[in-house]
C-alpha cells in the first residue's frame, strides 16, 4: 500500500490542533501523531480512495485531493497527496 500525505495548504482563524501551512503528516498504516483526530476522521475516507489506487473526477491531478476539516469558522484545508504511484 502506498503512503498518503495530508499536508496543510490553508488555516483561516484559530486550529485548536495548532495546525499552520506547511504541517504534514504521513496517512499510512497507522494513524498520524498529531493530527487532529476531527481532520483524521474527515481526511481518512480521501486517504483510503488515493492508498487504493483511486481518484477523484473533480480534481485535475489524480494522485491529489484537498479535503478541509470540519470547523467551518476556523477552517483547515489540506492537500492529500499520493506517494509512491498509483
């Protein structure tokens, strides 16, 4: 299975995880030390398609998709990022 990194693209307000541009983490076989469990929950079924072989139609590079966490007051935007091919 390949790897999946969730780094963060966008912050806007105050992450309660403390999350900022530039954080990444490493979605593989288990679950990443210090990512928010709320961004983990939203971000897992987007890592699972990209570890599979997948994409989505409505991203234009297939080994990515950005997936905010569900704080819509203080959103966090992360890109999904498919190592290792498809």
């Amino acid at each position: 299975m390949v790897d999946v990194i969730a780094g963060v693209v966008s912050q806007q307000g105050t992450c309660e995880a403390g999350h900022r541009v530039g954080d990444e983490f490493v979605i593989g076989q288990t679950t990443p030390c210090g990512l928010c469990s709320w961004s983990f929950y939203t971000l897992y079924p987007f890592s699972q398609v990209l570890q599979f072989g997948s994409s989505f139609p409505w991203e234009p590079d297939p080994e990515v998709a950005r997936v905010a966490c569900p704080d819509p007051d203080n959103p966090v935007v992360f890109e999904l990022r498919r190592e290792g091919g498809g």
